[in-house]
C-alpha cells in the first residue's frame, strides 16, 4: 500500500465529515492520535472541543443556538490507563465501559451500530491506542450499512501491531459531500506522520475545508512513559 498524504487526502475532499488519524511519530517515540469534526448544518458548526480529565468532550459554542444535542455532543476522547479511546459518538462510552468490565474493542462495538440519522446512515468510526512496557499497538474500526440499507450493518476492525514509525492510518466517515452523504469505503488509508506535534496539528488544520471544519484534536504520546502533549483547535472562539 502506497503512503498517502494526509494534507492531499483533505485538500481534495470537502467534506470527509469526521475522521481519525492515529500513527507513530517519525522518530518512533510518539504515538500519534488526531480527531476532527466539521459540519455543513448551523447545529453542526455550533461546537467546540473542551478537555474533560485526560480526554475531551464537544460542547455548543452557543447554547442558545442548540437544536439536538444527541448526535453532536460526545465525548470523543477518553484514556482508560494505558489505553486511549478515540470516537465519533458516544460509543466512546460503550467502549469504555466494556472494556472496564473484561470486554474487548470489538465485543463492545458489537452493541452498537451505525449512527440512526436517515437518509445519511453516518458510519460510526472508533479508534484505540495501547502502550505497554515500551510497545505501541492501535486498531480502527467502522460500523457502516451495506449500500446505504439499515437493514444490514457491516462491522470491520483493522488491527496494527508494533506501530511503524512515520507511518499512520486514517479513516472518515464520508467519501466526499452528497445527498445523502455516501460511506466511507475501503480500509483505513496508510499516511505520513511528522515528528512535532504543532507542525502536524497546523497541517491537518489548515488542510481541512475551510468552510465546513469545525474543530481539530490532536495528541503526542511518550511511548516510554506515556506524558503526552494535546492540543486543540476550534474554529468558534
């Protein structure tokens, strides 16, 4: 598989909707996890990131602008030990409370299903990093209809073993903008991940369409002590 770049993936794509990056720095010593949300609707662009303990959570920039918070305000972020659980919904939960209770990634995501917005069907995309005595492993997932047909949900999970430095995998939720809004389809996309933490978040930032982006997470993991440096951005300030 060729290594992509992230900034032509964007740059060609108006409107990915909601994606997940997570990789390795170049260097080797960084795990690497990135989320972002973009909108076209006024509720959708009404949002922030906030951080919440070590993860985050969307909030209304306005709240007397919110119409229904129950597809839009999550916590994308949560750290559960050695393990960080990254999300486009409030399936960070379910994940994080059944892995609390001896269930793996997967098993939790069989509880769920893609998100119950008709005519879209938005995927729902997860993601998990794990570090350990100085050994990094991440997995993506998506819960998707088939061919747009909520009678059907299709389940894949991409497992990543000892993480290649400079090297990460990237998925979204949408092919590109439409009506409805078609699913993303293929295996994550293998991309370049950077060394430094500004310079990757400014990328992906101002390669993201300027119109419909909304908010940028993105995270630098010490894979020998697990600090770690986040830094957020949010079009509403």
């Amino acid at each position: 598989m060729n290594i992509l770049s992230i900034e032509q993936q964007l740059r060609e794509n108006a409107y990915p909707g909601r994606g997940i990056v997570i990789g390795r720095s170049a260097d080797g010593t960084k795990a690497v996890v990135a989320y972002f949300i973009m909108g076209r609707s006024e509720n959708s662009r009404n949002r922030i990131f906030v951080e919440e303990g070590e993860g985050i959570r969307t909030e209304a920039y306005d709240p007397s602008k919110l119409v229904d918070p129950s597809l839009i305000i999550y916590a994308p972020v949560r750290v559960m030990g050695n393990k960080t659980i990254v999300t486009n919904g409030d399936q960070t939960d379910t994940i994080y409370q059944l892995m609390d209770k001896q269930q793996t990634f997967e098993q939790a995501l069989r509880t769920r299903q893609f998100e119950p917005d008709a005519p879209n069907y938005t995927p729902r995309i997860s993601g998990i990093l794990h570090i350990e005595s100085g050994l990094y492993n991440y997995a993506l997932s998506i819960l998707k209809t088939e061919n747009g047909d909520p009678s059907s949900c299709l389940r894949f999970t991409f497992s990543y073993n000892n993480a290649q430095p400079g090297q990460g995998h990237f998925i979204h939720t949408y092919q590109g903008d439409g009506d409805p809004l078609p699913s993303f389809e293929g295996e994550p996309k293998l991309i370049s991940i950077p060394n430094n933490l500004n310079d990757f978040t400014d990328l992906l930032w101002q390669s993201l369409n300027e119109d419909n982006k909304v908010s940028l997470f993105v995270r630098f993991i010490d894979i020998e002590t697990g600090a770690y440096e986040t830094r957020i951005v949010n079009k509403n300030q």
